[in-house]
C-alpha cells in the first residue's frame, strides 16, 4: 500500500496505492509520522493511485500538516485523482494543502521554502 522514495532535495515521497478507508487510515497516519521523523520534517503525499478516502485519511492530513506546521515543516500533495481532487474542493480543503500535478513541481517547492 505504501512506497518510499527520497526526492533529490532529500524529500522523502509517500507514493499510496488504493483506497485510504477504514484501517487504511491508521496504516497512512503511521507512515507519515515514519517519514516525517526520517525525512526532516518535510513529505510530499503521491496520491496518484489512491481513487477514494473517507473523511478520517482527510482528518490524518490535516493533523499532519498542522503537526508540521508548528515545527516548520511542510506538507504537499501529489497529483489527486480527479474523485480525491474533488473532496478536495468540496471540503476547500484545497485552498489548505498545497497540490501540485507534477513530481518535479512538487520536489522543487521545497528548495523554493
């Protein structure tokens, strides 16, 4: 369900594969919290392969970036799926997370701080 990858900034990229629903959600929560701790505060979350998430994976995004927040660290998200991008909207959460389309747009947010 999960893959890491380091980005060449040191970032470290959360690609998620199906539906973030139910249990799913704690498992996505816990590998945040893992990443951040390796990665320096900073993730890009690829929901590329993720069609659907119930309002719990919201919550543990908003909880996580608020958590990053405080400690300067950021959170963007990569390339939702046009049902994901949706809630997205529908919740304005959108004006929240910063949302990129693109990988390399995504990477290179972090080395604009």
């Amino acid at each position: 369900m999960f893959e890491t990858s380091i980005s060449q900034h040191n970032t470290p990229i959360l690609r998620v594969n199906g539906k973030i629903i139910g249990n799913a959600v704690d498992a996505l929560r816990h590998e945040m919290r893992a990443q951040i701790e390796q990665g320096g505060g900073h993730l890009i979350l690829d929901l590329t392969d993720v069609p659907l998430l119930d309002s719990s994976a919201l919550g543990a995004i908003i909880a996580t970036l608020q958590a990053l927040k405080k400690s300067d660290g950021r959170l963007v998200l990569l390339n939702p799926q046009e049902a994901v991008q949706n809630v997205l909207a529908v919740t304005r959460l959108d004006t929240v997370l910063e949302i990129f389309q693109d990988e390399a747009d995504a990477v290179s947010a972090f080395s604009r701080g």
